[in-house]
C-alpha cells in the first residue's frame, strides 16, 4: 500500500515537472496567453504545446499514471 503512495506521489511530482516544462516551452516561443492560460487551464497546456511532442506525451503519460494509482488506491481502502 504504501509503494502505491510512492507512485502515486512520484507520478503527481513528474506531471507537474511535465506541466512546468510545457509552459516554459510555450514561453520560449513567445506564446504568452497561451502559457499564463496553462497554468490555470492545464488541459489546453498540452494541445498548445503539441509541437512538442516528448513534452507533451510525457505530460500525457504522468497524468494516466497518477490517475491509475489514484484509482487503484481508491479501490484497495
């Protein structure tokens, strides 16, 4: 159970490194709205930042990670 934490804890960590990577990315591309706007929209972060694709997917992976462990975890207490 408490390796489930861990993961669930270390997939949380490594989206918002994920989301924090994206909207410096956007920055880095001079898309200002659209970075201020994903840090309060986090969903559109990765449709904005498509081009960058590693980004993006790791984004995508984290979160269905962490979703999962939270699932798993709500169905094991």
């Amino acid at each position: 159970m408490i390796l489930l934490r861990i993961l669930a804890a270390f997939a949380l960590i490594s989206w918002l490194v994920c989301h924090v990577g994206l909207i410096i990315g956007l920055l880095r591309k001079r898309r200002w709205l659209h970075s201020a706007l994903s840090i309060v929209l986090p969903a559109f972060a990765v449709h904005w930042g498509w081009s960058m694709r590693r980004r993006a997917i790791g984004w995508l992976i984290s979160l269905s990670a962490y979703a999962a462990a939270l699932t798993v975890l709500r169905l094991t207490d």
